[in-house]
C-alpha cells in the first residue's frame, strides 16, 4: 500500500460482531502526523505483512460502567462485574465478558472505577486473526467507543456527544476526560424531511439522560458521518464542534475519518483499555527474548570455534567475551523464569473458577422463594425461611422426616428437635428449613397440609415434614426441609 510514494508498513483492522468481514486501512506516523489509508474489506488476513498493528473491536454488546466497588485484587473485581452485569440484565449469564477498567479515586475501602466489558468471543477472534497475520508487534486492542473517546479528548478537554449519523440509525456517544460514558443508537430515516427534528429530540434525550444518571451538563456536540442538516441543533442551545482533523492527520479518503473516527483515535487510546491478553503479550515478549539469547548464543558458539585457531593470548580474549556472552544469555533465561505464570496465581484462578461455577449452579434464593409461594394458598404464611448447607460426610444430613400428626405443641414433644443443619464447608448441599402455619379448625388444617405437600413433592425433594396442631390458639404449624429438584428429578 503506497501514500504519497511511500510504503504503508502498519495497518489498523477493523472487526464489527455484526458481521463476518475484516476491515483493514492501512497507516504510518510522518514529521509528526499520522498518515492513514483507505479502508477497505480484506479477503484473507493472513497476506497482510506489517510491522506494527492496531486493532479496534466493534459491539453493540459493549458495557460501559462509573461506580465505586471494593479494593480488591483484579481477578475478584472481574468476578464481581461479571455478577453486576448479570445481575442488570444487561445480556444472558452464558455471554463471557473482558474487563477493563481504571482507577480514578480511592476513598477508604471504596475505589471509584471506569470499566469497559466486551464480549470475549470477539476477542477470540481479534487473536485469531493476528494469528493469521505476519505481525511483529501489537500496539493496542481497544473498543471502538474508547477510541473515539480519546480522539474527543484530544479535540476538545471537556464532556462532549458525538453523534455518528449512518444510513438507517444515529449513535450517540457522551464522552469525558477521555473515556466513554454512555451510548445509545436509535433508527434514523437520513432520506426524511424531518432528520433535523428526530437529530434534535435524539440528541435532547441523551442530553438529558447524562444529566439524571451522570450528573453531566453537556451542551457540546461532534458530528460525524453522513451529511444532515444540524442547523435545528445549534439553535437550540447545543454548541456544535466541527473538528480540524488536518491537525492530527493526513488521509487519502477524508470520508473514513469521518465516518470511522475510531480510526483516528486508536492512537490515542489509553493503556488502561488495552484489551491486548496478558497471555499474549507474555508470550510475544518471549518469543522477542528468545530470538535475542538464540543469536548471542550462535555468536559466542561462533566466537568459542574461532579462538581453537588463534595463539593463547587471543584465545584468554575470546574465553572473556564468550564469558560475557553467557552471562547474557543467563540474564535473559532469568528475566524469561520471572514471566513465567506463578503457581499460586493459577490456584487462585482455579478456586475463584471453582466457586464460580457453584455459584451458577445452586439455586438462586429468590426463586426458591418463588416456587414455594407457587405451592402455598393464602390460607398458609410462611414463619420462618433458612438455608443451610447440608453435610453429609459428617453423618448430619437431614433425613426423611416422620409425617406423623401431633395435636400439641412441639416444645413438650421429647426428642422431636427441629432437623440438624450443619453450616459445613462450601462443598455441602444447601438445604432450605422452611415453617409454615394456618389458623383455622384441626381437620381444615391437615386438608391445607395435604394439599401443600401434593405441590411441594413436585417441584421439590421434601424431608424432614412434621406437624402439629395447637388447640388453644387454633393454629398449625408444620416445618420440612426442601432442596429444588434438579430436571432430571422432575416429577
């Protein structure tokens, strides 16, 4: 690829989880500015050769997050935002994610972070393709939002929209200090007579969201992509910001920076967002140390056979500098032992993975309580509602219980204690200890009864059941085990 004469050697590719193509442009840094090429859609990744390259991913999917979590160690805060995006709903607890985060303020036991997720299958793909490619070095793999968001940041130093115009929708993306804060895309008819109007409400909306949920005041507006009128904007209080990017950049399609500023913007994204593996990276350098002691070694083997014919004062010379050499090469195995993944790091990830994946399998409190309240009429309350771990191993777990009647109350009944659960290790199997009562005459409330255990036997594996029935106070009572019946032990 040639700009102005000269041979591109670096490339920026692009990949959207839209679709299936691969868009490439490829770019170099001249007296200063950087010179970016035409995109265009690359058939076969693996006939690109460059030097260096940049990578920007594309999703809708992307989850942009401000808020103060705990001080933690990274591996526990990426759990943690992994249960605070399932919890949100912000996509299905089968979608794996990549943090990103930075710190910008730490108070007491509370830090504030800014975190970026992507999805992790696009990832896969970004490092699939580099695979394919000849590439010597990876300068970043950053989201398209944060891109853009840095490019703002080096136009203009305070919070600003971009509002990206495509052929069937509008993006709009509020920016500050450099990061993405929030995006929202709506449909958007470039051909009606009334973009202007729809341009206007979109952009208030926004506006007016950053305000409630951001507590920002933005009134500074970017627009990029196809040609509309904005007149309706800026007389509305919006101040609109046509960018100089002749500043930054030379382009042959000036089109591209405008309808991909992302492309521009790749090179000033922050390190913090470098979704590039630590893996990865480790094992780049690796290759590059690798490379470096194979050549002093050859060189210190091709100076050692040298000496053999040389008198004994240069052969003392050679053995000092293959002396030299070795030490060098010492220096680089070390440095590489250091990279190395250490042992406990690994355990840990396999404890937090195995805790994850019990998390994900146990039943959920909230919807044990839903199923129980599916199984009770509203002549039965629920008294009291435990959950414990049941620990088999050590001979506690709670057996079948007798479903016999007693017609007086529990505390003068010998040997009739409520059923053991042990708050054993993580391992043990969660019990729920559950008390119901009804008021009401003897035979309506063993009728209740009945008709509850009906219920519960199929949505649930009961033990433990017993009941009584006190006369004064014209209540029964019944307490019983439950533990959610998996599909396979359906009824």
């Amino acid at each position: 690829m040639m700009f102005g004469g000269r041979a591109m050697k670096d490339w920026i590719v692009l990949l959207s989880s839209q679709t299936e193509a691969v868009f490439a442009a490829p770019c170099r840094k001249h007296r200063g500015r950087m010179q970016i090429g035409e995109l265009r859609q690359i058939e076969d990744a693996g006939k690109i050769r460059c030097n260096s390259c940049y990578i920007l991913l594309n999703s809708p999917q992307t989850f942009m997050l401000r808020d103060y979590f705990p001080v933690a160690k990274p591996d526990v805060l990426e759990m943690m935002l992994d249960e605070r995006i399932r919890e949100e709903g912000f996509l299905g607890a089968d979608v794996a994610f990549v943090h990103k985060f930075k710190k910008l303020s730490v108070s007491g036991k509370k830090q504030l972070l800014h975190v970026i997720s992507l999805p992790a299958l696009l990832l896969t793909r970004a490092m699939n393709i580099l695979d394919a490619m000849r590439v010597r070095r990876v300068e970043c793999i950053a989201a398209v939002p944060v891109a853009v968001a840095a490019l703002m940041k080096a136009i203009l130093d305070e919070p600003v929209i971009v509002v990206l115009v495509r052929r069937n929708s509008c993006e709009y993306l509020v920016c500050r200090d450099g990061m993405p804060e929030m995006m929202q895309v709506s449909p958007l008819d470039t051909s009606s007579s009334r973009v202007s109007g729809l341009l206007l409400q979109g952009l208030q909306a926004v506006a007016h969201r950053a305000g409630g949920a951001l507590g920002l005041k933005v009134r500074n507006v970017v627009f990029m992509g196809s040609s509309v009128d904005y007149s309706t904007v800026a007389s509305q209080g919006f101040h609109v910001i046509r960018p100089d990017f002749s500043r930054f950049f030379q382009a042959e399609q000036t089109g591209d920076l405008l309808n991909y500023p992302e492309l521009g913007g790749v090179f000033y994204a922050g390190s913090e967002f470098d979704f590039m593996p630590r893996s990865w990276r480790a094992c780049y350098s690796f290759e590059r140390v690798a490379d470096i002691g194979m050549m002093a070694a050859g060189l210190a083997a091709a100076l050692l056979i040298y000496g053999g014919y040389r008198a004994d004062s240069e052969l003392r010379a050679l053995k000092a500098r293959y002396t030299s050499q070795y030490q060098k090469v010492a220096a680089i195995a070390e440095h590489i032992q250091v990279m190395l993944p250490d042992p406990r790091e690994t355990s840990l990830m396999e404890t937090l993975a195995a805790l994850r994946k019990q998390n994900l399998e146990e039943p959920r409190i909230d919807d044990v309580l839903l199923s129980l309240a599916g199984c009770l009429p509203e002549t039965v309350n629920i008294e009291s509602f435990r959950a414990r771990r049941q620990v088999s191993a050590q001979g506690h777990a709670a057996g079948q219980g007798n479903a016999g009647t007693a017609r007086r109350n529990p505390a003068s009944m010998p040997g009739q204690a409520a059923p053991a659960l042990s708050a054993g290790p993580v391992s043990g199997e969660l019990v729920f200890h559950v008390s119901l009562a009804s008021q009401g005459e003897f035979y309506r409330i063993k009728s209740r009864f009945e008709q509850v255990l009906e219920k519960m036997v199929g949505v649930f594996q009961v033990s433990a059941m017993r009941w009584w029935y006190d006369e004064d106070g014209a209540t029964g009572r019944m307490q019983l085990d439950l533990k959610p019946r998996t599909t396979e032990e359906e009824v």
